[in-house]
C-alpha cells in the first residue's frame, strides 16, 4: 500500500519540482540580464536576503556634488539596457524610515549646469571590456568632451549598503562602515584606528562597506565588482600601480620609459645638468642560471667609466647593490666594489661579474658614494604619500619623513663596502650597536622626524633653509614625475571603472624610500606597495601612530564632517565655475573631492600634486612649472589634469587656518 501511494505521488511531485527549477532559473537570468554583468562566478558576491545589490541601476547617489543632467530623475545613475526590470528611479520606490533616508540621502543637481546635461550612462558591461596589465597604446580623451560619459572617482557617503546593515549602524551611532583585511597590521592598527573614528565593522563577506582597507589588489577584474563595491565607497587599492612602482625593477623600467620620453640613450648616462628622470640612480637587471649569466654587462661596463670619469673626488671605486627581484626588507642585499681596474675592459667586466652575482634574478642598482649625513652617518627616508585620484591626478604627501639612520659613521672606503651596518642596515642590528669598532656610534637622541631644528641643526649640508626649500622639495618632485609615467600604463583601467558607471574612490598607501646626495637631491631606492602600517611598534624610533589616523581623515574615512561649515558656498562656487568652463557632468565631484581633502588635512599631511605654478622652473620647489614647461612632461597631463589646475588658479578655499602642527581648522562663518 506505501509503494503505491508513492508511486501515483511521484509524477505530482515531480511536476512542482520542474516547475519550481524553472522559475528560479527564469529569476536567475532576469537578475543576470537587469545587471548586465557577465563576471566570473567566484568574483560576484551575491546579497544577502533583504539587502539591496549596489549596482548603478538600482542605488541613489550619497553626494551633495551629483553631476548635472541625469535621467529620468536626479540622484540615481540608470543602467540603459532594455532588459532591466528593476526601477531605477529613486521616486519609484517606497519611502524608507528616516533613519535610511538620512543614510540615503538624495541631493539636486548643482544649480546653473543644465545647459551641460550629461547623460551617464553604462557604456559596456561585458568580461571582453575588463582590461588586463599595462596599456601604453591606449589613447586617453584629449578633450573634456571625451569625459562626457565617465562617473567621478569620489567618495559620496555614507553609501548604500543594505537596509538592514545601514539601520543596524544608526542603531550603534555609526556614520559609516568599514572592512580590514587579515594582516596583523591591519586588525591591530587599521581596526583601532576606524573604530575610533566612530566606524562600525563589517565582517560579513557578502555585505559591502563604506571604507575597505586590505591588500592591494593585484588583479584588475577585481575592481569591477559590482556587488562587492559599494557606491561612494573608499578602497586602499589602484588598478595596476603596485605592479608599476612595487617591484625592484619598477624604478629602473620607469627611468627607462622617461629616457624614451626624452630621447635619451637607454644604455648611457643621463645628459650633465638634466632635470629630468633623477627620481631614481641607475639599475640593471640581470639573471644568472648555472654558468649562464645574462645582462647588457658592456653597457654596465660603460657606465661606470662614465661614473669613473664624472667622479671629481677620485675615489677608486664605485659601489653597487645587489637586490633580489623579490626581496623584501633588506633580505637578500649584496654590496659589492667595483674598482677601476674591472671596469678596463670587456674581460674584466665579465669576470667580476660571473664571481659575484649568484643564481637568480637580480638588480645591480648604483650606490650614492657621498650622500647627505646626519651627524656624519648615513641614513635613508621612509616617505609616506597617499594618491587619492589617478585622473584628475591628486597626490598628498606626509610634510616629515621617517629617518632611518645608521648606528656607525660614514665611510666610502673600498674595505667598507660590504659593511651593512654603515650602508645598509639602519637602525642597525644587536651586532651593529654592541661593535667595539670605532665607528660604532650610537644616535642619543634618536631622529624621530625632519622637520624640526635638531634634524636641521645636524644635517651634512646644514640649516633648515637648505633641507626645506632645497632637499625636501626634490621629494615632491621626483614622487610626481614617477606618477605621472606609472599612470600612463594603467590610466586605462581607472578610464574603463568609470565608464562602466562603477562610481566609488581608489586611493593607494605609496611608502619609497629616499636617499640624498650631498647637493640635496633625493633619489628613489625603492617603493613599498604593501599598505603596511607599523602604528607604534617602533615607537621608540618611529612614533607615527597619529600620522595614520590623520591620513586616513585625509581620504574621507569619516565623511568630512567639517564640509557642513562650507558646502553651500562650495556648491556656489563650483556651479560658476563650471558654467564657464564646460565641466563634464562628473568633474563637479572631483572638485569638491579635492576641497575636502585640503580641510580635512592634519598633521603635516599636504597636497602636492596639482598645485599652482607659484615658483619658477629654476626654484627647487618650483618643479609644476617645470612639468608646465617641458612639452615632454605636459603632453602627460589630462584634460581633467588641466581643469583642475584652473580651478587651483581661482584660489578660492573655505576660509581657515593651519595650526602650528600643520592642522587645518575651518571657520564656522563660512
């Protein structure tokens, strides 16, 4: 009798299961078609039940800034396809609690623009338009007209995230949202620090977040995750830098891409006198498997006749580092002298190599044989710059840098050479401080900073006249000049993000480290890419904790909350602005992004890329009207790049004061 019941059950049973299958497989492809996304499987997150998915076609725009002539409605950036079955005008849906529409807040477009009408729109959503590496064919708008169609690259919150996540953080008396990654430093540092700016964490994989602090992310499809980006939201990551400035051989490829630039010979010296391409001393690469070693050594060999000739101290050797391709924090450096007589002929080149260079990949990077000194020892710098924008270019610098001096004096001397207490390791290790050498010498104080008298007082050249509007200044410019050649290969994915309607802010963590010749010029060793944040570990050399805090103000982590004392005249301001200067539909954002930052900045944190032209070409400090002036390096600004410059040029900022700790404080009658 059961087995008959079953069997007359099964052909009932089997109708609702198909018809059930179905339908949930129509629902699949409606949502597949409505987002028009055909991404991996494993790099689309799905919602969780209840939650919106952050798409352009669905999520209202958090910005005060939202870009003139939208359609169908203000504040909501509508997915065209004819295919889309959600609405994606936000008057077409309910009216949420007050606590969601605080969160969702929908703001006019900027008054006196609607003669400029864009219409933002996604371009293309296909896997085939993702780009993939670097790109130097790809022909970037020469025209803001070219701009028409690309969103801003803004921050806009506190954004979209989900009826239930935004509530349950109004609930807990949190502006915004924010993700770590899993690295030490960032559940030890990057946590404490959001949360003490009144950030709630999120921790669910498949909910997105106002800020997301993790590792760079190294490949490009990642940044066109639509579910997984939140609108408005901030990320640590730029599409492709770490790959252009991050490797041991980034710098020496760059400085071969500005030689191309310049038409300079790749295999010689640079031309005496050259401003330009310095940001790094010369590199070659090498690699070495068994007996087999392959490097452009006759060029190496001439080279270093060129340094041996140039060399007005006569020293009777030249230094030369050893990198791996893949080290990191000093692991694997090598230190070799090359004296006079190796470099005589093409025999004795080639046999001094094959003795010293092991099996692997390598750089030979060119040693600074009389650098700056503080109190006659070396040092180098740990510099901290954060990018904010690739186009408009924006870049902000930490106005000290991080001294990373040697525990013995200086010697060039060729039986120095491989002592890395003197070259190399700085502080030094329990063997460089416990030497009995007479040129162990311990730094009591220790330098914690650049930018105060006892650095000034103790620097070999002396005087805070020479480090600040000398030395320091060739920082801002060299940091400059390695962006805008990194740029020219990646401009494409940040042109791509936008065009597809993906409207969220890339920022990225840039740590070189500068060492100094003996006339102030600063050069590159390398670029650290990793984002890590050391907080206070090494608080009794480094106390930079606060420095962290303040850069993470600086990209907009909190909302800018001062920018309630100077929205509506800023909103003035840009609107004539951009009427008489044809702003494309996303740039107003931008600019308001740049004024944030300035307001927002603190603690000796600053601007330096775009500023006004205020010191001539000759003038250390004056490398914008270098880059102004040099067809070469101008040809690399964008139309945006240009634009923004304009608006520099007004000179027009809410009104405020920096304090004496480089602090900016606005005033409340703005």
């Amino acid at each position: 009798r059961q087995s008959s019941v079953t069997r007359s059950w099964m052909p009932k049973q089997a109708v609702l299961l198909s018809t059930v299958l179905a339908a949930v497989l129509l629902v699949i492809l409606t949502m597949r078609n409505a987002s028009s996304v055909a991404l991996t499987k494993s790099l689309f997150l799905p919602p969780k039940p209840g939650m919106a998915a952050v798409t352009p076609a669905q999520i209202s725009v958090s910005s005060e800034y939202a870009p003139s002539g939208q359609r169908k409605g203000t504040g909501s950036y509508e997915n065209t396809s004819a295919a889309s079955t959600r609405p994606t005008n936000a008057s077409h849906r309910k009216q949420p609690p007050a606590p969601e529409r605080e969160i969702n807040a929908v703001f006019t477009a900027l008054p006196g623009l609607a003669d400029q009408s864009v219409a933002l729109e996604i371009n293309d959503t296909s896997d085939a338009s993702i780009p993939t590496g670097e790109n130097y064919e790809y022909s970037a708008p020469r025209s803001l007209a070219g701009y028409s169609r690309f969103v801003d690259g803004a921050s806009g919150g506190p954004a979209v995230i989900g009826v239930q996540q935004a509530l349950a953080a109004h609930r807990r008396n949190c502006a915004h949202s924010f993700r770590v990654g899993d690295r030490g430093d960032m559940k030890d540092v990057m946590r404490p620090i959001f949360k003490g700016l009144r950030l709630c964490e999120v921790r669910e994989a498949d909910q997105a977040a106002d800020v997301q602090w993790t590792r760079p992310w190294a490949d490009p499809v990642a940044f066109f995750r639509r579910n997984a980006i939140a609108v408005g939201s901030i990320v640590n990551s730029i599409g492709g830098l770490p790959q252009q400035v991050g490797v041991k051989p980034s710098l020496a490829s760059l400085q071969l891409q500005c030689f191309k630039r310049f038409g300079y010979h790749p295999l010689k010296a640079l031309p005496p006198g050259t401003p330009h391409c310095q940001f790094t001393k010369r590199a070659f690469q090498l690699e070495r498997s068994g007996d087999n070693l392959q490097m452009q050594y006759r060029a190496f060999r001439n080279y270093n006749m060129h340094l041996f000739k140039a060399n007005a101290s006569q020293l009777p050797h030249q230094i030369w580092i050893l990198k791996s391709r893949n080290g990191f924090n000093q692991v694997g450096i090598h230190m070799y002298s090359l004296p006079l007589s190796d470099v005589e002929s093409d025999q004795s080149m080639s046999r001094w190599l094959s003795q010293r260079v092991p099996q692997g990949e390598w750089v030979f990077q060119e040693y600074i044989m009389s650098p700056m000194t503080f109190k006659g020892h070396k040092f180098d710098l740990r510099v901290w710059s954060i990018v904010t924008s690739l186009d408009p270019l924006r870049m902000h610098l930490l106005g000290t840098g991080i001294p990373k001096v040697s525990s013995w004096r200086y010697k060039n001397d060729p039986e120095y050479a491989k002592n890395q207490c003197i070259h190399v390791l700085f502080p030094g290790t329990s063997e460089c401080y416990f030497s009995k050498n007479p040129l162990a010498e311990i730094l009591k104080p220790y330098p914690q900073r650049t930018d105060e008298a006892f650095w000034y007082e103790n620097m070999d050249p002396v005087g805070e006249s020479f480090w600040r509007n000398r030395a320091w200044p060739t920082v801002e410019h060299r940091l400059s000049e390695l962006m805008l050649l990194a740029r020219d290969a990646i401009l494409h994915i940040d042109h791509q993000i936008k065009r597809k309607g993906l409207r969220y802010k890339r920022v990225f963590f840039l740590q070189p480290d500068f060492v100094f010749d003996s006339e102030g010029n600063g050069h590159m060793v390398e670029v650290n890419t990793n984002g890590y944040m050391i907080g206070n570990l090494h608080s009794a050399f480094f106390n930079v904790y606060d420095f962290q805090v303040a850069v993470v103000k600086l990209m907009g982590a909190h909302g800018y909350p001062k920018k309630r004392l100077y929205k509506e005249k800023l909103r003035l301001k840009i609107s004539a602005f951009c009427k008489s200067h044809s702003c494309p539909g996303a740039f107003p954002r931008e600019i308001a992004e740049l004024v944030h930052e300035e307001m927002h900045a603190s603690l000796g944190w600053y601007r330096i890329f775009p500023r006004v032209a205020d010191y001539p070409a000759s003038d250390a400090r004056g490398y914008m009207n270098k880059f102004l002036s040099t067809p070469e390096w101008r040809s690399s600004f964008t139309p945006l790049d240009e634009l923004m410059l304009k608006w520099l040029e007004t000179r027009w900022w809410p009104k405020h004061v920096r304090d004496s700790n480089n602090t900016v404080h606005v005033y409340a009658d703005n």
